[in-house]
C-alpha cells in the first residue's frame, strides 16, 4: 500500500482511522457495561426494574392466563386471605389484588416514563437556551426558584386540583415539577461545554447558535441528564402514588398502587393482603430505579457521589 | 457580616415576589371557574356572573392579584368556601400546632438515627457496617412516608398491640405521654425517610472532611480516633448537616399531609387534604404560600448560619 502524499503516517487513512474510533468506542462500552455489573448493587435495580416492566407489559398476558381481571367486583368474595385462586387475596369490593397490582405496574410505569421523558426534553430545551440568553437565564433561574420554594408535593397536589384528578393530568402536574432540576443540570453543564475551544471555534467559524446547541452541546451533556432522568423516574412513582393515597391523583377503579393503598387503609383490620401487596411492589419500584440510576451515575459521572 | 446579611435579606424579597406570581398564576391559570364550582352545577349564569362579579374576578389578572398581596399582607387569606364564612388564617392557625409538633419529633427522630449511621459509615468506610448503612439509606430515600407509616401501623398497632394506630393528643391538654405514644408511630414514618437523605449527606461530608489535611495533622499527633470524630471532623461536616436539617423541616410539614390523612392527626396537611376533596382554592392557595414562605425563610436562616460560621463564604 503505498501512502499517499498527503498523510504524514502510513497505516493511517481515513478509513484506517475510522476503524480504530469504532473499535475503540465499542471496547469502551464493553468496559462500561462490565463495570456496571460488577456494582451488585446496580444489578440489583437493572433486576428490580425489568421485573416490574415485565408486569406491566405482560399484564393482560398473566391475568388472562390466570383467569382474573382487576375490574370485577364480586361481592361475595369480599376480604378474602391470599389462596390458589386469588394468590395475593382480594380487596373490600371482591376485586382480585393479584391482577390489580399488575395492571397498577401499567399505570406507575406508564406515568414514571412519560414524565421522565417530557421533563427532560422541555427542561433540556429551557436549559439549553438559557445558557445563551442572559435575559432568558435570569428569568428561568427565579422561575426555577420560585418553584423549588414549593415542596413537590404541595405543587402537585395545586396543579391536580386545578386540573381534575385524571392521568394525563398527573402526567402533566408532575412534569412541571420535575422540569426545574432537569433544566438546572442541564444548564449547568451547556455553560461548562460552552467554555470549550471547540465550542468558540465554531463561533468564529460563523456556525448558527441552534447547531451549535444541538449537535454538539446537547450530546455532550446527555449523561447527566439521563441519571436524573432515572431518578425522575422514581419520584414520579412516588408522588402518584401518594397523589392517588390522598385522592388527588388517579381515581379509583383505577387500579393504581397508591389508590389500593387508600382504599385498603380502612380495612387495615381486615386484611393485611390489601395493604402490603401493592406496598411492597411501590417499594420494589422505586427501589430498583433509585438503585439503577445510582449506578448509571457512577457510570457516567464518576467525579460525583461518595 | 453586615454586608452579607444585607444582601442576603434583599435578596429574598425578589424570590418571595416570584413565589407568589408563581402560585397566583397557577390558581388562577388553570382551567375551571371557582365561582362556577362554589355554586354548584344548579348555578345560573345570571349566578355565576353575579358571583364573578362580587369575587372581583372579573378585574384585569394584575389588578386580581395586587388585591390578593396586599389582602396577604394584612394577614386577610380570604374566606372558605367548604367552611362557609370561615377566615382562612382561623382555620390555618387551628390547625398548625399538630403539624409543627409532628414535624420537629420527626426532625429529632431523623438525626437521632441518621447522624451517628453517617459518621459511623464515613468511619468504617468499606466494611459491613458501610454497606449496611447504604442499603438501609436507599430504603429510606426509596419508600414514600406512607407506605412505612402503613408498615409500622400494621406492625405495631394491628399485630403487636403496642401503639395507636390513629388519633392525636394535645401534649399541653392531655399530658406529654399520651402525646408520645399517639405521635410516634407517625414521627417515625416521617423521619425515617429523611433520615436516609441525612445518612448520606452527613456520611459524604464528614468523608470529606475526614480526608484533609488537618485531620491527618490531628492523627499524627496522636489525638484518639473517637475525639477526631467527635470534635474535629464532625464540627466541619455539621454545616452541611444543618443544611439538610433545614431542608429535612420543609420536607417533613409538606410530607405530613399524606402521614397526617394515614394517622388521622388534624393538623395542616389534613386541612390540606380535605380542601382538596372540598374544592376549597382560597385554603390551598394560603397553606402553599404559607408553606413556601416558610421554606424562604428557612433557606435565609441556613444561609446566615452558614455566613456566621464559615467566613469563606461571607467575604466572596
């Protein structure tokens, strides 16, 4: 192969040197995932996490296969203790627990993502903005601050009065309290990438300030917004289900975890099944998440934690 | 000091301005007329703008709000509706001392338990009792307050018989013990969760703190372990334990609504609680903004005790 003019090294064309970088990225991912697993810990969550997406996408599948569904109140089987045919009991209406802890799963599952998803594109959005606008950053720092100022709860449970307690206004209540963190970090981190010599580079290079922005601060900046991605995630979890425990969040029938929980409060006496079924797996829940993202952070970001 | 102190209190008064617009603006941006709710689903529309008309809702946002400020400032939170003809802040200050008292025994509670697992974790970093004090952290963190509030009713109250499962007593009418006995199962709830963020927060610092020079200093000079913890590195990472304390307070009284509906304690989460069910804007409106104040002014109190010991900060 007889180099080229025009290269300085043999053996390194462009085609060489892209062979390398791939290489070079895939080893470094294999790294990762290696060093993720090592973390018992952050297993643990992965673990914890695919069990409860299994029930809520396998929902229909497993409480078909088992004959029970989570609607059907039969009076005649009120208060019944765990047996072979309802194997986590039955609550004050007949209804099986079993099938209503999963289809629950759908409901958290369905609300944890979507809010981690919304939060973080807007809050994203915002905070990327913000790091080039002065005026536009002030603003969205006090906004920020004004809305930090409100305990999570308290503004969730505003915004679900105004709104109407349904799911898509849940899912609404809480983006808007879950978009102030995510905008912070991401702020934060746009003005550290904006300090780069890439970054002015392509300033004086005459670049727009949207494609700057977005193909190559966004990138750069995705690790750290994803960890809190996860962890929004895990509050949002949390704060429907005690949305729904004070009756501000998804109504009954509805099966959601934190409904059960109050309904089933009053018939504490009667049945433990009611209260500790859909307890444990809220708890498992938010549990794996927490673990998850605790991991995925000293993945990405091991300058942080402990 | 002065300057700091100074600049600290003016700059509260933009953040507190925020805080209002932001909880005005959220009642009464939001879809659904509260004239129309008051009334009923029987109301004319003669009614409603009667009604509009009385409430002032008819005036311009700014002029709705202005009014509502200055109503705030003389201490008038306006009437509610589920308690008809009730003054807010009559209902407010009636329900307060249940909340504030749940609130401190869960504070106590919470640094009884997290502040020795923390300077226990940063000490014997890597062994059993590290990992121990981890896991049961995340447990803290992971579980909301109602779900270990739910756990110990079942534990203690339902199978073991040991303490109430619901119900408050006036610790100056009824005696301090019945006090106790009612709130713990509660306080514990509450506290355990802050507790888990303590345990790290204090655990984080005091291994920081633990690595610098001085510590080393102390060591080489043969000082004893327990009075490196104790005295030298813990008065360090005490800052950022206040903070967390600070935080902890604010976190207990807006996670006491959903402990206080579980306990059925009256106090001002159960206010809030019921105002919700009730459709009652004026009381939510006033314990959010009284709640957020408060959070204000606590952070103001943090950032003054933070200046007072740490002259770092106050001469940046």
């Amino acid at each position: 192969m007889t180099p080229s003019a025009s290269h300085t090294l043999p053996f390194q064309s462009p085609e060489d040197m892209k062979r390398i970088r791939r290489q070079l990225v895939r080893e470094q991912r294999a790294l990762s995932v290696r060093k993720f697993f090592r973390n018992k810990l952050s297993v643990v969550g992965l673990a914890l996490v695919m069990l409860i997406l299994a029930c809520a996408l396998f929902a229909p599948l497993i409480t078909s296969l088992m004959g029970v569904d989570p609607y059907t109140a039969t009076m005649s089987k009120r208060y019944t203790a765990p047996c072979a045919e309802h194997i986590f009991g039955t609550d004050h209406l007949g209804r099986d627990i079993f099938a209503r802890v999963l289809y629950g799963a759908q409901i958290s599952m369905t609300v944890g993502f979507t809010v981690g998803l919304l939060s973080a594109l807007v809050g994203v959005t915002l905070g990327l903005y913000a790091s080039t606008h002065k005026v536009l950053d002030n603003l969205l720092m006090r906004v920020c601050d004004g809305l930090k100022a409100i305990p999570n709860i308290l503004l969730a449970i505003t915004l679900m009065v105004m709104l109407g307690a349904n799911m898509r206004n849940v899912i609404i209540s809480l983006t808007v309290v879950s978009i102030p963190g995510v905008a912070r970090i991401a702020r934060s981190q746009a003005l550290l990438a904006r300090e780069q010599t890439y970054v002015e580079a392509m300033r004086a290079l005459g670049a727009r300030r949207e494609r700057i922005l977005w193909r190559h601060i966004a990138p750069n900046i995705i690790s750290p917004v994803i960890v809190q991605m996860t962890f929004t995630f895990a509050t949002a979890i949390i704060s429907e289900a005690s949305l729904s425990f004070l009756g501000a969040g998804i109504p009954s029938p509805a099966p959601s975890w934190g409904g059960m929980l109050n309904e089933a409060r009053i018939y504490l006496y009667a049945g433990w099944w009611m209260v500790v079924f859909p307890a444990i797996f809220t708890a498992l829940s938010v549990l794996g998440f927490n673990l998850f993202g605790d991991g995925l952070r000293d993945l990405l970001d091991p300058l942080s934690g402990q | 000091m002065k300057k700091y102190v100074l600049k600290r209190l003016l700059s509260l008064l933009p953040t507190i301005f925020i805080v209002s617009v932001v909880i005005f603006l959220l009642v009464h941006l939001t879809p659904g007329d509260p004239a129309a709710a008051m009334l009923g689903e029987d109301a004319t529309q003669a009614d409603i703008a009667a009604l509009h008309a009385k409430l002032g809702l008819d005036d311009p946002l700014l002029v709705q709000y202005g009014r509502w400020i200055s109503n705030c400032l003389r201490g008038d939170f306006g009437m509610s509706t589920s308690v008809v003809g009730k003054p807010v802040l009559e209902m407010i200050v009636s329900h307060f001392q249940p909340t504030i008292l749940l609130a401190v025994y869960s504070m106590l509670i919470t640094m009884l338990i997290a502040l020795p697992c923390g300077m226990i974790a940063a000490r014997k970093r890597g062994t059993a009792a590290d990992y121990t004090v981890s896991v049961v952290s995340m447990l803290g963190i992971s579980l909301p307050s109602f779900l270990m509030g739910l756990g110990l009713v079942l534990l203690m109250a339902v199978w073991l018989r040991l303490l109430p499962a619901s119900g408050y007593k006036n610790p100056f009418v009824d005696g301090f013990l019945p006090f106790l006995r009612y709130m713990t199962l509660p306080a514990l709830s509450l506290g355990f969760i802050h507790a888990g963020y303590m345990m790290r927060m204090t655990k984080a610092s005091m291994l920081e703190v633990l690595g610098s020079d001085y510590i080393k200093m102390a060591r080489s000079k043969g000082v004893p372990e327990r009075s490196i913890t104790f005295k030298h590195a813990f008065r360090n990472a005490q800052l950022t334990v206040i903070t967390v304390i600070g935080q902890g307070f604010i976190s207990a009284l807006a996670g006491a609504a959903v402990v206080e509906r579980l306990f059925n304690i009256p106090g001002m989460g159960s206010l809030m609680v019921d105002s919700i069910e009730k459709r009652d804007y004026q009381v939510i409106q006033a314990i959010t903004l009284l709640i957020a104040m408060l959070n204000v002014l606590i952070n103001l109190v943090i950032d003054l005790i933070y200046g007072a010991a740490d002259p770092r900060i106050r001469l940046e």
